[in-house]
C-alpha cells in the first residue's frame, strides 16, 4: 500500500477530510528515521513570550505585521542554544465601551492554534487616545499559565500607540501590575508604536520597572518582509510535512486533536505563501516538533520508541490500521515516518537557501536595525542570556 494511500485514509477517517499530495518515489529504512537523541520536553530549556497587542483601529498595520511575522519571530527565539522548548500567548486590547477590552489567548507549544486565533483578530475600536493597557497588563501576567521552572525565560511585548487610562478607579495601576511580574520573574517590554507624546512616558516607565527594554517601531511596526524564490515550494513542502500526522487516542484525545488540524486548515487558506514558507521552516526545525505533532501522533511516538505499537488497544488506532495485521502496521508506519523525514530534509535544505537569500537582501536594504524583527530579537538575545540561552545567527525574517 502506498504510504500516501494509507496517510489520507487515515485523516479521512480520523478527521473527515481528504488530504492527498504526490508520492515520494523510495524505499526506506530505519537508517532514514532520524537518528536525534529524543529529549524529554521538561529537559529542555523553556520560553514563554506573551504578545500584549493594542487592537484599536490605529493598530490594523501593525495586526497585520504580527500575523505575517509570528513564524519568524518563533524560529528566531527556537533558534537558541541549547533548543529551547517555546510557548506563545496572547492578549489582544481595545478600551471600554468597545466590542470586548480584553482578549486573551493563553500560552501554548501549539503555535497553529494560537495563530488561528491571531487571524481573528481586527484593527476596530478605540477612540480617545488612552486604551486599557493597565487591564491587558494585568491579564497577561495573571491569567497565563506561566511555566513554574525557575530558569525559564519569561517575557511580555507591549505593543501598542497609546497610553493607559489611569483615571478609571477600579484598574489596577500598572506599577502593582508590574511588581507582581517582577515577583513572579517576567519581564516586561514595551513597543511604542508611532509616536504619540503621551505614551513614551509610561511606556518607558513600565519597562524600567519591569527591567524590561523600551523601544520604538514606525506605526505599522516597520518589519522586514521579502518574498523568495524559495517560498512557494517551502508552502508545499509544509503542507504535504501536515499530511504525515496521524493521532490515535481516546475519542477525547482525537477531538483535541482535531481541533488542531482545523487550526491547520485555517492556516493555510488564510496566511500568505510568505507565512506557510516561515512556519514550514519553523516545523522542520529542532523546536517545532511540539507545534506540527500536537499530542498522541502515532508516527512520532511509536518509531521514537516512546510507546509500543503493542501496547496500543486497536480500538484507539485509526480505523484503517485497524484492520491490518501487526507486520503491516509496522511496515506502514515506517513508511510514513521515512517520508517526514524526506520532508524535513528537503525543508532544511531550502530553509537555509532561504536564510542567505534574504541575507543579502536585507543587506542590500541597508540592514534592518529599526526593524520590529530585529529589535525584538536585541531584547530576546539580551535577556534570555540568564536563562542559559545563547542566540548568534541574528533574527529570522
């Protein structure tokens, strides 16, 4: 059976969708799998970066920076030595009398879920010029599940154009708000976006306070953004990398699951050809298996040697497998496990001709030092260096 075959009834079965792409044409064997040493999550270094992101009408430019640039800043925090273990959450902002004054998607490893809900967000709102920065503060340090691991890094990025009311009497001011972040060991920076004369002092103050960084981008954010050559093929590539996942499981177990592949669809019929080619190069690389595999993929945790095939109750397999023998599972999960590992390959390769290709054009540009990518990189590089992470290849873009 071609393995192409058996992954698509497989996801048909599981999830309802029929997902198909060409056949890689070779036979492989167990010298094909990957041979990295499996790490155990909890042994790895640990980020957890939060997004406080003002959502008001003058922000659309800026939405739109983070929703095109939130693979790369990913990969360039993964790009870190040791390979940290990394989790992205969100707080999206407006004021009272809004639609909503708070928005808050906690930290997670699963990236395309908490990118799908980034796609929902929308530049609406506002209207005086101070928001309820002091209410988003405080969401983003007390509502998270921040990791507990004492040498974790754990930062928050302000981003927005406009000061905090302070004049609302049942806020917690941000000076408390802070203290606490400080207690708990997250940092606080802040982006100012534009410039607004009455936001760089409280902007600057929360960050001093926070022994966090200050800095400023133009309104939109000012990211570097260059399509390649490389870009459409890095699409497919990650496209068909999805395609290998199969879940097994508890119907439970495959209803989360599920929710993640949705998130995938939504992915890739909403996000440039740009971000596919960014969140490809994020998958194939060394910190994005937690993202791409999400929880009980079969592939993964039989060939790494973390469950045996045996040990699974054919009920909790997908269907398809269900009905062959033991050699046949086997021979059909290597197969899908020697085509991932094509994939990757293939991705590494061009993800790295991608990387000198906008080298040089960065270059050309005349560098990107007031660029939100590389200033957010300065202050990642900076502060992480306590945690015991030790960044040299300069921001993704």
């Amino acid at each position: 059976m071609k393995t192409t075959i058996l992954a698509t009834a497989l996801l048909a079965t599981t999830f309802g969708a029929v997902l198909s792409y060409p056949t890689i044409q070779a036979k492989y064997n167990d010298d094909s799998l990957p041979t990295d040493p499996v790490i155990a999550p909890q042994g790895k270094p640990k980020i957890d970066v939060v997004f406080v992101l003002d959502t008001t009408g003058s922000m659309s430019g800026l939405i739109q920076t983070a929703k095109d640039k939130i693979w790369s800043i990913a990969t360039t925090m993964a790009s870190a030595q040791p390979t940290p273990e990394i989790r992205i959450g969100l707080v999206g902002y407006r004021d009272r009398g809004d639609q909503y004054v708070t928005r808050v998607i906690d930290l997670s490893s699963d990236l395309d879920s908490v990118y799908a809900e980034l796609m929902d967000f929308q530049a609406d709102g506002g209207g005086d010029t101070p928001e309820s920065v002091n209410q988003a503060l405080y969401d983003a340090v007390n509502r998270m599940s921040w990791t507990r691991d004492e040498q974790a890094y754990r930062a928050v990025f302000l981003v927005g154009d406009a000061p905090p009311h302070m004049d609302y009497p049942d806020d917690v001011k941000y000076p408390e708000i802070v203290a606490a972040a400080k207690a708990r060991g997250i940092l606080v920076n802040t982006v100012q976006c534009g410039n607004i004369p009455e936001t760089a002092a409280p902007w600057q103050q929360i960050a001093s306070l926070a022994h966090g960084t200050y800095f400023t981008v133009e309104q939109a954010g000012g990211a570097v953004a260059f399509a390649t050559p490389f870009d459409d093929e890095l699409a497919t590539l990650s496209a068909r990398l999805d395609d290998t996942r199969l879940y097994y499981g508890s119907e439970e177990e495959k209803a989360r699951m599920r929710h993640k592949v949705e998130a995938t669809e939504k992915f890739h019929t909403l996000a440039s050809v740009a971000s596919k080619a960014r969140r490809g190069a994020f998958n194939a690389s060394a910190a994005g298996d937690r993202n791409m595999l999400g929880e009980k993929e079969l592939i993964d945790d039989v060939t790494s040697g973390r469950v045996d095939l045996d040990d699974i109750a054919p009920g909790s397999l997908p269907a398809p497998l269900q009905a062959m023998a033991p050699a046949e599972q086997e021979e059909a999960i290597l197969r899908v496990a020697g085509e991932r590992a094509e994939l990757k390959r293939r991705i590494g390769r061009l993800a790295e001709e991608r990387d000198n290709y906008l080298e040089k054009k960065v270059v050309e540009a005349g560098g990107a030092k007031d660029s939100l990518d590389q200033k957010i990189y300065d202050a990642v590089r900076e502060q992480a260096a306590e945690a015991g992470l030790v960044y040299s290849d300069g921001p993704d873009y």
